[in-house]
C-alpha cells in the first residue's frame, strides 16, 4: 500500500481511495458458498492466495435422466436343441412393460406346455421366455445318406469280410462322431457278439482290428449304395453325384499306400530334412536367376531393335545448340515421363531415358556424359593392366578388347556393321545390297559379335574389290566390243571398195589395263563410233545385246557405266 | 476393441448359466464359478485328519498346514495314477472345495437362525425342516478327468454330483481338451506335467484319441524325490529339510556352514504324523523347484557334448549357481547339480539313483520326448504334422524355468520333418490351471448348454449315460 502511495506521491497523482473499497464490497459479496459470511470476513481484505472452487458431483448428464432403467432378471430358459427341456437360468434383460407378466400364459407355445409338468415340480417358477434360444440354430448335424433296411442289407451289402452287426456298429459309430474319421478309428472297438452257437463264432472271426481304410471303404460303399438307392444316379443332382462317385472311387490300397508315404515323411531324419532344404533353396535360385535372365535378353533384344537415329550432333557443337539441348534435358527429367523405348512393359533401360530419342534427336551426348565415358574406361584400363595381363586366349574368353582409339560415346557395334554397307553412291549401295542378298546375307546382322563384324567387314571390302573389279572389266569389253565394231565397219567399206568377200577374222587381243592410256585415246572414237553404230546400224547392237544376253543386268550396268564416262569427260 | 462396447452378437457366443467349473487334481482342487479367467476356489487336494475328545475329525483346505496337532496325519483320497480311490473323501474334499468359497451359506431356516427363537416347549413338532440341503441344487456342474478315467471312476463322479449334491446338470469333460480349449485350439498335442503325472493327449476336435493317450509318474512329485536323492549325495553334507513348524528361532549361517536353529520337539503323544511332515516337507521342496531348479536348454542333453566340444555339464558349470537357504537356516549355492534334478525327464538315464525313493527309477518309456513318439504314433499319420505344430503345454510343474525350451528342441530333434510349435501361456495362472480355463471358458457357452447331463437324464438312464455322452 505504501509503494503505491509513493508512487503517487512521485507521479503527483491524487490520492484515490474511493474505487478500492468499491471493489472489495464487490468481492464480499461474490463470496463463494462454502464460507460462513463471519469466516469470509475474518480473511480480510487479502484474498486468499488458493482459489476456493467448488468440487461439486456432476452426476449424469440431465438428458440420460429422461432414460428409464432397463433391468435385468434372471431368466429361465430352454434350449431347443435339447430334448429334455432342461431350464437353466441366465440373465436377461427384462422385456419392457409392453408385456406385462399377466399376459404371459396367453402367448405360451404348446411346446412349453411339455415343460410346464417338470418345473411346477420344483416351485412355481418363472416360465422360460418364449423366444427360440439365440444358440439352438447352431445344433447341426451332416446329412447322412438314410439307414439301410434289412431288405437293402440282404439285397445290396452283403460282404464277406463285414457282418451285418459290425456294419451296423460301424454305421452308429460314424453317425455318433459326425464322420470324423480319425476319432472314428479311434474309438472302434467292436466286440463280436458272443453267440452261444458254434457256428456263428467259427464265422466271425476273432477280434479282428480293422484300420481306417477298411472302415472308409466300407462305410463308403454302404452310403454310395444308399444313395444310389435313394435317388438313381441319373436323377442325382449335381453334389450329390459328386459325392457318390467319390465315394465309389475310394481305394482302400491307395490311401494305405499315401499314408505310408506320409509317415515316411514325417519320419525323415534332420540330414534328409537339410538336404531337401538345401535342394529347395537351389531350385529356388536357379529359377530366380533364370527370370532376371529372360528379362535381360528381352531387353537385350529389343534394344536392337531400336530404328537407327540418322541426326547429326553438328546443332549442338555451338554453345546455343548445348543450352538448348541442356533445357530438353531438363523438361524431360522434370515431366518424368520415362517412355520406355521397350515397347512392352520391360524394364526400362538406360537407353530409353536418354532424351536423344524421346525429341526425336540424332544421337548426341552431353559433354557430361561423354567425360564421364571417357573416365570410366581409362579407369577400367588402368584397374585391368594393374590387376593382370590376360593371356589371347583368355581374352578371347572374356571378350575383352583393345582399342586403338575410343570414339565418344556409345555405340552399337550393328550400326559400324551397317555403315560398311552404305556406299557413297546410291547405286553403290544398291549393288552391295543385291550382292548380299544374293549370298543370302542379312542386312542387318542377327548376331553381331566382334568376330562377325570383322568377318562382315571383310566380306564387305571384297565384295566392294570384286565389284570394282567387274566395273574395269566390263569397262574394257565394252570398249573391245565397239573397237571390233569399228574394225569390222572399216573392213566392210575397204572390201567394197576392193571388192572382196568377207573372211574370218580372229579376234582382237584384250587389252590389258596397262595399255589404259591408249584407251582412252581410242575411247574417244569409238564414242563417235558407236554413236555411229547406234544411228546406222541398229541390227548390230541388237547383235551385241542378244550375245550378252545372260549378262543382262551387267551390261544395264555397264552402259550406265559408260555413259557416266563419258560426262566426265565432257 | 473398446471394453465399454458391448461385444458384437456375432462374435460373443457366451451365455453364463453360473454353472460350477470343478478340477480335481492330485496335488490341489480347483474350483470356480464358470466364465471367470481364475477358479475362486483352490485347495489342496489333500485332507487331514486327526482325533480328538475322542472323536474323528476332518479339516480341509489350507487349514491343514497350519497347525501340527498331535497324530495329524494327511491323507490323499486320489491315487497316483490320478484315480479316485477314496471316494467318500474325495466326496467331501470337493465338496469343501466349492462351498467354502463358491456357493456359501444358504440363508438359513427362519425357524433356526436363533433371531426367531421362541421357547422351546412352544416349538410345534410338525414344523420339522428337512436338513439335507444339497449344496448344488441351482448350479451346473463341469468336472474335469484325466484322461485314462476308468469308466467305473466317471458313473461313480455323476452318482456323486447328482445325488449327493443335486446338481440339475453335469458334465464330466477331459483335462486335456480342456487345457485345449483354454489356449484357443480344438485340435491339440497336450503335454500336462501335474503333480503326481506327466500325460500326453492328443485332441481332435474337441475330443481325445483314447489310444495316444499316454502318461507316466515322472510329475512334480518325482522330481521332489529326485531333489531329496540330490540332498542325500549332497557333498559338504547331505542337507534334511526341517520343516518351519519343527524351528524356533534361527541363526544367519555362511554358505555351506552347520545350521544353527533352535528346534523346538513334540513330545511322542503330541507330535503329529510323519505324513504331516512329508507334507511340509514338500512344501519346501515346491519352493526350491520354483527358485533353484532348472531345465537344461538344450538343444542336446546334458549329458551330450555341446556345439563347440565342450560337454554341456561343464558349460552348465560354467553358468552361476543359484543359492537356497533352508528353513533351518542352512543355506548353499546349487551348481550344475540344479540341472541333474529334472534331465530324467528327459533322458532316463541321467536320473539320481535314490534306493529308498518310493519311485522306481524311470524307464526311457516314460521320459517326455518318448510319450510323445508313443503318443503319436497311436493316431492318424494324417493328423500328426498338425499335432506337432499344436502342442499345449500345460501343469504346475511345467513351470520350471527352461522347460519349454527344452521341450521344443526335444520336439525338433525327434521330428526335424514337419514344423513344431510349442504354446505355453507366459502367465504362470494360466499354466496352472489350463484345464480349469478350459472348463469356465467351455461351461460358459452358449452352445454349450445342449451338452449337459440332466437330472432328468440321468434319472431315465443311470449313471452309464456319463460313457454315452462325455465322449
């Protein structure tokens, strides 16, 4: 109180007393209810330093108030799936006014009059509630085929190795365990009847143990039998004939034989156990390898299937051409759009991700790309000279190679392949075409090894020897042909003019491609020489071309030949 | 699932009828009202009896413990075979069992409760009250019954249960099912190490296949006799158990030391029988099972070399010992000698050779591993592999640390083939009393309730309907 007095003091404030106490009459009079008014006061004008609140029951909500209790009684009750009406008592909720006890007998079943003698024995109890027991319904029992008949038993079932009392014993004993036939065979015990006479114990023999089997065997024959009495096997509906066949189809042999094979089984010893264990993981192994190897000769072969890229890389040796390539690259990571270049859902290789084929580009690198190659092989080359020389053969083995000089880049070893076959001329190329095709070689190679590619290589270069060597020599015929032509014009005209019949002339000696030079001299008129020819005398070109004619398709070419002949000369 | 839900009508197939589970066993009686995860009542099956002011008397439950009145002497009134033999006794053992703590007293008659009384002279003679109040009339009762019950032992328990205590309805059902049951299977391999019994039974669909049933003597109780073999070889000194009524004041001795405890003496006509004795004994003994004993882990015997060379005795040696201090003070630290007490369970050979132990030693016949070869080999092939990988272990002794291990690996040594699974609740209430679980958990369901023998039906057709319909 001092401090604020001084306060005041110090701030020149006037000194206000009234408000305080205003506020305290106000505290007094919210005095909470657990306090005496005398027991407020005597704390006062300090509040008191622990809040004072009120620790009242809340008791239930007001709405559960309008709720009525539902009470609960200890019923008695029946339940249907017995047939002594035997009353137990359970607790249940009591069933609402709406019947009142009063109205009870009204509704009463006649069934509960069975009971009523019973429990007015004990004392005037409560009768069972009226409603079916919740737990009855689940009272079932499995169809069985109808009992036999003693005309049946005579007329269908009759067996040597089964009496008719062990039958019967048999057919109780699986109705009694609902077909359970491991307790079945577990519980039989079947006493053959002690008959006073002779006859019957000389028959039935002796206490006689019967395996599950033969009680199966039986029992099935007993039940399909009925069954097909019941209903003829044409009139059977569909389980049901089901059922009738397997049961005919029960070999007692065989399943002896099956459970042999499983005790054998169960028997193994812990070798056995761990090398069919060991076996398992093998198999398993191997058929996993086998999957990842399928999957990678797929993907193997679809990438050769790939259509070859025919762009070139010259857009992006400028700095604008690797920007922009830069971008594509960006937009195709970030749209992530991972088309596969294999076409059916296989795993997505590398190669189907490099964007040179999804825009359509020719086949270009980044320069990162190409210095990451790079490093990796010369890292390769330095780890395998460090490691070990191989011997050829063994490098043979291993496929591994050495190159001269490594071109950037990946590329496949189809395409090199392909290249040879491309020539610098169109027909060129046709010519090698049909040239392989005539040796039944295929384009594209189906298996290009290093070997094949340098055999195809080879066989290339000497188709393309040979063809230049047809060229030449074709070039030279040609060239004797019109020479002899003009020979033979010059001899005609000096006969006319002499006067003398036609003689045999030898032919002319092949020129050699030493005497080229002259040749060409002579080339060049026999051009206008033939130009003659052509003009004038048609029969001998007919002549010409009916000698050559075998050779068609090479003397196509060769006329081609010589005329691209003789515009160069021009 | 929210506890305050109510269970789905679907799922929830109870409907109590407040019947009475009852599980008789050699060595305590259970007993409990049906639906409830603990029998209430648990008593030991054993009675006393004794004389006094010249007259016969009989005391039961845990008050037999308590004090040594002079010529006590204990009694069992079930064989060690697990067989009824005393069947009057047996009669009121069970009966002690269930109306000490279950069914209570009736209210009395108003006539007699003393809050009426009038003079005697006024007492009209005709108002003569039957005094033979049952004490089942209004509870169904399921008993329990090892499983190689005579027949003659099961007509003999429903004449008691529906004559003498007039229950409207009765069921006598196998432990072993039951053991079963209260682990949630219906088809079970059980393995039950009682007091007096070990016993296998193999269960398909909720009934026992009689001929797999096999049993042997090989229960808590040997194993007592093998740990008082143990204390007589033992080797600073052979130790004898004093029972705590025979001490009256003690003294801290050092390991191994002579015990120094004052005894206090009966004189000859005080003192109460050496069956009395035997009984405390025993008590002593269940204390250093729970503490000291221990199975050996396996995976081979203890007897066997171990994985790495060494022999498994010497790596048990290397293990530390576990100490015990005796009622009289007495007190050492048990070695590998707390392995050797049990592997007979196991392994016949490596029993304790004891001259004067009531029990003959074991036969490989009766050791665990090989009750169950037999056990198995007396149902369906078929059946088997799932028998294995159902195996129920249940009993108070099963308890001893490590038995599970070691019965698992026996299993997977015997069998290597088909996959074993051993269940064992952790909790030690639920292996102890598994077959009473079983009982509250059978007794409580709705579908339960056509099983009962009724009074009616036993009535039309004699105590042999028990053979007809507990099957």
């Amino acid at each position: 109180m001092a401090a604020a007095a001084d306060v005041r003091d110090m701030l020149d404030l006037p000194a206000e007393g009234q408000p305080r106490p205003h506020k305290k009459q106000k505290v007094v009079e919210k005095r909470p209810e657990g306090i005496t008014r005398e027991l407020y006061a005597l704390l006062g004008e300090r509040a008191p330093p622990i809040a004072i609140n009120e620790n009242k029951y809340k008791g239930r909500p007001k709405w559960m108030n309008k709720l009525r209790v539902r009470p609960w009684s200890m019923a008695p009750f029946t339940n249907n799936a017995r047939s002594d009406g035997l009353v137990l008592h359970h607790w249940q909720r009591k069933h609402e006014s709406a019947r009142p006890p009063v109205a009870a007998p009204a509704p009463e079943g006649s069934q509960m009059e069975v009971d009523q003698p019973k429990e007015e024995a004990k004392d005037d109890a409560p009768k069972p509630s009226e409603q079916e027991y919740a737990f009855a319904k689940y009272n079932i029992k499995p169809r069985l085929p109808q009992r036999y008949t003693d005309e049946d038993y005579a007329r269908h079932l009759k067996s040597e190795d089964w009496s008719r009392e062990e039958t019967d014993y048999l057919v109780d004993l699986v109705t009694e365990y609902d077909i359970r036939w491991v307790v079945i065979a577990d519980r039989y015990d079947y006493q053959p009847p002690m008959d006073t006479e002779p006859d019957a114990n000389a028959i039935v023999p002796a206490k006689q143990f019967r395996t599950m089997e033969q009680m199966k065997a039986r029992y099935y024959y007993v039940a399909a039998t009925m069954l097909s009495l019941e209903h003829p096997p044409s009139e059977m509906s569909e389980a049901e004939f089901e059922l009738h066949e397997k049961m005919l189809k029960f070999d007692p042999d065989r399943e002896r034989d099956r459970k042999e094979l499983a005790a054998l089984q169960l028997n193994r010893t812990a070798d056995e156990v761990r090398e069919e264990a060991m076996l398992l993981e093998e198999l398993k192994r191997i058929t996993s390898n086998e999957q990842s190897f399928i999957t990678e000769r797929r993907e193997l072969y679809s990438r050769l299937e790939v259509p070859i890229s025919v762009g070139n890389t010259t857009m992006y040796q400028s700095s604008a051409g690797l920007s922009q390539l830069l971008q594509t690259l960006l937009q195709a990571d970030k749209s992530k759009k991972r088309r596969s270049i294999l076409g059916d859902g296989a795993i997505p290789s590398p190669a189907g991700q490099t964007p040179t084929h999804a825009g359509g580009l020719g086949r270009a690198e980044t320069p990162v790309t190409q210095a990451a190659n790079k490093k990796g092989s010369m890292a390769s080359r330095d780890t395998q000279q460090n490691v070990r020389t191989l011997t050829p053969a063994e490098e043979a083995r291993y496929g591994v190679q050495h190159h001269e000089r490594v071109t950037a880049g990946v590329n496949f070893r189809s395409d090199r392949a392909q290249r040879l076959t491309q020539a610098k001329s169109n027909v060129q190329t046709q010519k090698l075409a049909s040239a392989l095709s005539e040796l039944e070689i295929p384009v594209r190679l189906f298996m290009p090894t290093e070997r094949v590619c340098k055999d195809f290589e080879k066989l290339i270069q000497s188709v393309n020897l040979l063809l230049d060597a047809r060229k030449v020599s074709e070039k030279v015929e040609s060239e004797i042909r019109v020479l002899e032509a003009a020979k033979a014009e010059r001899e005609r005209k000096y006969r006319e003019a002499a006067g003398i019949p036609e003689p045999e002339h030898p032919h002319p000696q092949v020129k050699t491609e030493a005497e080229d030079g002259d040749a060409v001299v002579l080339d060049s008129s026999a051009g206008s020489a033939q130009a003659q020819s052509t003009n004038e005398n048609p029969a001998t070109q007919g002549h010409a071309h009916g000698a050559e004619g075998n050779h068609k398709r090479s003397a196509s070419v060769l006329s081609g030949a010589s005329e691209s002949n003789k515009r160069q000369r021009r | 699932m929210n506890p305050s839900n109510p269970p789905q009508a679907a799922e929830y197939g109870g409907d109590e009828v407040s019947a009475i589970v009852l599980d008789p066993g050699y060595a305590t009686t259970r007993a409990g009202f049906a639906g409830e995860d603990a029998p209430k009542s648990l008593i030991p099956t054993y009675y006393g009896k004794y004389n006094a002011d010249g007259q016969e008397k009989l005391i039961y439950g845990d008050d037999i413990f308590v004090t040594p009145r002079p010529g006590l002497s204990i009694h069992n009134p079930i064989n060690k075979d697990g067989i009824v033999e005393d069947w009057d006794m047996a009669e009121k053992v069970w009966e002690h069992s269930f109306t000490s703590r279950l069914t209570g007293t009736k209210p009395g008659n108003p006539f007699q409760n003393g809050l009426n009384d009038i003079p005697s002279e006024e007492l009209p003679t005709e108002m003569e009250v039957e005094s033979d109040e049952k004490p089942l009339s209004d509870s169904p009762l399921l008993m329990t019954e090892p499983g190689w019950n005579p027949t003659k032992a099961r007509e003999k328990t429903i004449e008691i249960a529906m004559e003498k205590w007039d229950t409207p309805a009765f069921y006598l059902a196998r432990t072993g099912v039951l053991a079963a049951f209260a682990s949630g299977k219906a088809s079970a391999l059980v393995v039950d190490i009682g007091a007096s019994n070990i016993s296998i039974t193999p269960i398909h669909d909720g009934m026992i296949l009689k001929r797999g049933v096999q049993h042997s003597p090989l229960g808590g109780d040997y194993i007592s006799s093998q740990i008082n073999a143990l204390f007589k070889s033992n080797s600073p000194q052979p130790i004898t158990i004093t029972p705590h009524y025979l001490i009256s004041a003690k003294a801290a001795v050092e390991a191994g030391q002579t015990p120094q405890a004052k005894y206090k003496t009966f004189p000859a006509d005080k003192a109460p029988d050496a069956s009395y004795r035997a009984l405390l004994e025993e008590r002593t003994l269940g204390e250093f099972k729970e503490c000291v004993v221990q199975v050996w882990p396996g995976p081979t015997r203890l007897s066997a070399l171990g994985p790495t060379g060494v022999s498994n005795e010497d790596m048990a040696r290397t293990s530390p010992g576990r100490p015990f201090e005796f009622p009289d003070g007495y007190n050492q630290v048990f070695g590998v000698e707390r392995f050797r007490v049990v592997e007979s369970l196991f392994d016949a050979k490596a029993a304790i050779p004891d001259p004067e132990s009531s029990f003959a030693p074991p036969t490989p016949a009766q050791t665990i591993p090989e009750l169950v070869k037999a056990s198995l080999a007396g149902v369906d092939v078929d059946i088997r592999p799932h028998l294995l990988a159902n195996v129920v272990v249940t009993g108070g002794s099963s308890l001893l640390y490590g038995f599970t291990d070691r019965l698992n690996h026996e299993l997977m040594q015997m069998f290597p083939g088909p996959r074993v699974r051993v269940t064992a609740p952790g909790n030690t209430s639920e292996r102890r009393f598994g077959s009473w679980i079983g009982g509250s958990i059978l007794a409580s369901l709705g579908t339960f309730h056509q099983m009962w023998i009724s009074k009616k039906e036993y009535e039309e057709h004699g105590p042999n309907i028990v053979e007809k319909r507990c099957k």
